[in-house]
C-alpha cells in the first residue's frame, strides 16, 4: 500500500495536458446542438398542430417527405459551403451556379433527348450540368489562389457572371425539360422515399467520407487553422484551393441538375433564395466563419433545421415572414452556443 | 570538446550572403553545426539572425556562399526539399494547425492511409494517435488526450509538439527560431531539456535566442552575428555573458 500522501515517493512524469480526460456534458451538447434544435423544433410543431388542428406533424409520411425534398437544394449547396467554410473562405457564387446549372440540364436533356435514348438523354443533362458548374468554379479557385483575391469578393464577381450567363441562356425564361425519365427522377419514389433524397443521401455520404477520412479534409481543416503551417507541412495550398472551389461549384452544380428534374425546368432563380441558407445551414451545423470547423453531417442537421421551419410554420398556419425571424434566431443563438462552450471547455478563447 | 571537433560536420555553411537590394542583411558568413552540437546564434535585433537560418532552409535563395551537409553542396528552392535532406525549421508561431490533434499535426502533409473494409482508403488515425504517443513519449511528455486539438496544450506543450514532429520524421539538424520567447520560466526548462534530448539523440541543433542564460545553459558554442557578418565564435565553456555582450554590440 502506498500512502496517498507521500512527500517523497518515485518521480513521475507531469501530465502534458492539463485538460479534462473525458468531454464535458456541454461540449458534446455544443457538438450536437445542430440535431437537439432539430428535435426541439419537431417535439414543438407537433405539440402546435395537436393542440391547434388535433394532428400529427411528424408522424404524418407526407410532412416527412415534404421536409426532405424542400431540403434538398438547399443541402447540396451546403455541403459543398461546408468544405468552403472550413477552409476560412465563402462562396457567394453557389446560388446562381446551380441556377445555372438547372438551365444547362434543362437545354442538353431537351438537345440529348432528340438523339439518344431518353434515360441517357437524362444523364447526359445531369453530366452536363455538373461540368459546366465546374466552370465558374475553376474561375473562382483561379482568382483565389492565385490572384490572392479574397474569396468574398472573387465570388461575388462570380455571382455576378453566373447570374448574367444563366439569364443569357435561358433567354430570360425558364426552360421546360421534355424528358419522362427526367421528371420521374425528379418526382418519383422507392417505397415511399423520393429517388431525390435518395441521390441526395447517398451523395452527402460519400462528401462525409471526403472530410472525414481523405487527405484532402484533413487538409482542408489545417488551412482554415492555419495556412502558413499548411503551407509549411508541404501542404500545396493552390492546388487544394482551387480543387475547393470546383468542388463546391459541382455540388450546385448537382443541386441545379436536381432542381430542373423536380420542376421539370431549368431556371436561372433557382437558388438565388438558397445561397443565404446555405450559409446558415453551415453554421447552424456547427461551422465556425473563421474557419477551421464543422462537418458534414452538422450542416444535414442545420439544413434540416431550416426546412423544418420553413415548412412547419407554413403546416401550423403562421404567416411566411416569421420564417425569416426564426431561422435568424436559430443561427444567433447557435453562434452563442458555440462561444459558451468555448468558455467552459477549456477551449482557447479568442481575446 | 575535443572528441566533437574531429567529427565531420553535418552542416556547414560557407561565406554565405543574402542581400536584399542594397540591404547586406548577410555578408561572407561561415559556420559548422556536427553531430550532437548545440549552436547558438545571438546577436541584436536585425543582425541577420532570421535571415541567415531562413538562407539555410530553403525559404531564400542566398546570393552568394555555400552550405553543405555532410560535406555534399546543396541548394534548396523551397523548405519542403531542406525538410526532405533533414533540415527542419521550427518557428515559435505558426508552426501548427491548432484544430488538429497532435497526431494529425506530426503527419500534417503526409497523412497515413489504410484501407477500410479492404478497399476504401482512409485516413490511419489510429497510426497517428500510435506515433504521436510514442513520439512525445520520447520526449518526456506524457499526454493523454491525443484526440484533442492542440489548441487546448500550452505554449511549451505546442512548441514540444512542433519538435516532435522533427524528432518523428528524423531530421537530423533542427533549427529553432526564438523556441523560448514568449513562454514562462517552466515552460522554458521545459524546451530547454527537449534541447539536451535532441544533442543526446546526435542531433544537430542551431538556436536563435536574445536570452543569453538559456544560451548559456544549452548550447556547446555561440556565433555573433553583427549587421550580416560574423562578429566572433566561441566555446560556451570558455566564454561569459559580458564578453558575449561586447561581441553582439560591438566595440
Ligand atoms: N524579406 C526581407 N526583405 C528585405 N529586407 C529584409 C527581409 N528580411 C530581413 N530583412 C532585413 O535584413 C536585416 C536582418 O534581419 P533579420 O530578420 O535577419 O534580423 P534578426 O537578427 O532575425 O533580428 P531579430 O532579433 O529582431 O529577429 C534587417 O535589416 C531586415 O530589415
Ligand atoms: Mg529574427
């Protein structure tokens, strides 16, 4: 038996950190906070339409699926502003890409249709879309590597040119698509679930994967640390900051393909209303605008917060300008959640 | 130290200069670092301290002179191709990703990958937190959380974090820009005895300090810069902080 109190005793080596072994209960609730505002939101509208109307609102399939497919667009945005964030840059220009990009699937399905088989005719739209996103992400990437133009004002030039292109080339009209596969895509189900979720799924999975387990997001964090000792790790900053931005672009690029298949039309409007909620999306998630933080699977939940109130305060009958002032307050209070669990974990603090 | 003397040198640096225009910032230097030797580099502020170890590891192209490492003449354009001969630099700022943990900090650049369910390439986090263990173990810190971001480790627990990662991918010559400024007294010893660890390990080390008691308690011998030359070179063992003194300011 060694005595608790000795003064003397054998060396031991001092302990390296001086922080908690394990988490405290308020990091991992700043962690998650994301998916407990989702679940405080649903437990309140379902309370809402029981007392007001005696219904369900979350048991009910169609409000689900509803939620899902509003949230779609907007999450493919979000996931590529995610990796944009994280990185300490922001891509203003995501909203008239996808735009963009619903227009151009709209015109190569309608001009693949007239040749090939309408299901290849569908992928060769998608495809197109997709590339041609890539474009004006390739610009930005340019601009901001190499130019050293910051990425607010590099994109919003972006944002500019997208914007024009797309108007351009719908000739100021949206284009209607004439493609049954395209529109069974954008509007059909597996068992209840729309095919739109599904790819939606299946491609924020493999984008998780992407951050979580690649070099390439493990670079992606260290950059929006600290660039200089990105840099200095051999890390080549130009390269990954242009992969960056064409991978964002691509996402909207996705989002427009999708956005044409549900509306079976390409528009250049359609994501000018989602480029804000992308960003908020992000941050809701746990994304800090400095840069260096979040996660993929933050931003789903941040996404889903917003759909679920657009779509629930609609569903309880409130009138649609009270969706602005609730997805603000969301986004306030999870910024303030954020910096009190900075506080109490032991986290360094900002001065 | 005589035995020290006979060995060859790992680095030496021959009447190198680096003029930025009309600024000598570093005129006809000449030094050599061997194996298990403490350098020293002291000298005022603008003496051409940072230049000469920033000449030497690849960051700028010198105008003149020569640097060899182990008697081979090299030329490196950029930091990455000295860290790939051995050099590594460690600045006391900006040396690491602080929302990385320590692991993924010693790997930053050249992340491990294995393969998940045989196929699917990812990141080996498990190796990482493995060598970072082993890694800081090493040198005498013993850290439990390696999951957690180094933010949350203090100024000498990064700055062991930043040697570690030398000490990981072996470099056999270390450069140390001021690695004691800006710590507290415990936190110095602390850099201080990592120092002793790596002149015990063979390594060479060059240290850039404006605090002459450290220099005085870790290096074998002091190099005087003053305004881009060599204002003299001497043995710790036979010299004092006064006439270190009078060397840096000159007479
Ligand atoms: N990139 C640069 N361009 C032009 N001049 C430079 C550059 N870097 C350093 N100098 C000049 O070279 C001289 C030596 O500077 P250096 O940074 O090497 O000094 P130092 O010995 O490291 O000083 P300190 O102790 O303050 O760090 C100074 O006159 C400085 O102005
Ligand atoms: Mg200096």
């Amino acid at each position: 038996m060694t005595s608790t109190s000795s003064s003397g005793g054998t060396h031991v080596a001092p302990q390296a950190d001086h922080g908690d072994p394990a988490r405290t209960w308020i990091a991992r609730i700043a962690d998650g906070r994301a998916w407990l505002f989702l679940a405080g939101l649903i437990i309140c509208f379902e309370v809402w339409s029981r007392l007001a109307f005696g219904a369900t609102f979350v048991l009910n399939p169609f409000n689900v699926q509803s939620i899902a497919i509003f949230a779609v667009a907007p999450l493919l945005l979000a996931t590529g502003q995610t990796f944009v964030i994280i990185s300490g840059g922001i891509d203003l220009s995501l909203g008239f890409i996808m735009g963009l990009a619903a227009v151009v699937a709209a015109h190569a399905t309608n001009m693949a249709g007239a040749a090939i088989p309408l299901p290849l005719a569908m992928l060769a739209g998608i495809l197109a879309a997709v590339i041609v996103a890539g474009v004006p992400g390739v610009i930005n990437g340019l601009l901001i590597s190499r130019l050293r133009i910051p990425p607010f004002i590099g994109t919003l030039g972006m944002f500019g040119v997208a914007r024009g292109a797309a108007y351009l080339l719908a000739g100021g009209t949206t284009v209607p698509v004439q493609n049954s596969w395209f529109a069974l895509l954008g509007n059909g189900k597996f068992h209840g679930v729309p095919y739109l979720v599904m790819i939606t799924a299946v491609f924020v999975v493999v984008m998780h994967y992407i951050l979580s387990q690649t070099r390439f997001g493990q670079h992606n964090y260290a950059i929006g640390a600290n660039v200089q000792a990105a840099s200095r790790a051999g890390i080549d900053i130009k390269g990954h900051i242009l992969r960056l931005y064409v991978l964002s672009a691509m996402c909207a690029g996705l989002g427009g393909a999708l956005y044409a298949a549900r509306f079976t039309a390409g528009a250049a409007q359609a994501g000018e209303p989602l480029l804000l909620d992308s960003v908020a999306a992000v941050v809701i998630g746990g994304a800090s605008l400095f840069g260096g933080s979040g996660t993929i699977f933050g931003t789903v939940a941040g996404a889903l917060v917003i759909a679920v109130i657009q779509y629930g305060l609609v569903f309880v009958n409130v009138e649609p300008f009270w969706q602005f002032i609730a997805v603000g307050l969301v986004i306030i209070i999870s910024v303030l959640i954020d910096q009190a669990q900075r506080r109490f974990s032991g986290a360094r603090q900002d001065e | 130290m005589n035995s020290q003397e006979q060995t060859a040198p790992l680095l030496e640096v021959r009447n190198l200069s680096k003029h930025f225009g009309a600024v000598r910032a570093l005129n006809d230097f000449s030094m050599v670092v061997r194996p298990g030797e403490v350098v020293a580099l002291a000298g005022d502020n603008g003496a051409g301290k940072t230049t000469l170890i920033k000449a030497i590891s690849g960051v700028f192209q010198p105008t003149g002179g020569e640097i060899l490492l182990r008697g081979q003449p090299v030329s490196f354009s950029t930091p990455q191709e000295a860290r790939e001969k051995g050099i590594e630099t460690i600045y006391q700022d900006l040396a690491l990703a602080d929302n990385l943990s320590i692991g993924a900090n010693i790997f930053l650049g050249r992340e491990p990958m294995r393969k998940a369910f045989g196929f699917l390439p990812v990141l080996d986090r498990k190796a990482m937190a493995v060598a970072a263990k082993q890694t800081m173990g090493r040198l005498d810190f013993h850290v439990s959380r390696l999951d957690a971001p180094v933010s949350n480790f203090s100024g000498g627990q990064r700055q062991a974090v930043a040697i570690g990662r030398a000490v990981y991918w072996d470099a056999q010559i270390l450069i140390m820009d001021e690695p004691t400024a800006a710590l507290g007294v415990p936190e110095q010893r602390k850099v201080i005895s990592l120092i002793h660890q790596l002149k015990a390990q063979g390594r060479g080390v060059i240290f850039i300090s404006h605090n002459l008691q450290d220099i005085f308690a870790v290096s074998d011998r002091i190099v005087v810069l003053r305004r881009g030359v060599q204002a003299g070179e001497r043995k710790i063992s036979e010299t004092n902080h006064d006439e270190v003194v009078k060397l840096m300011v000159g007479g």
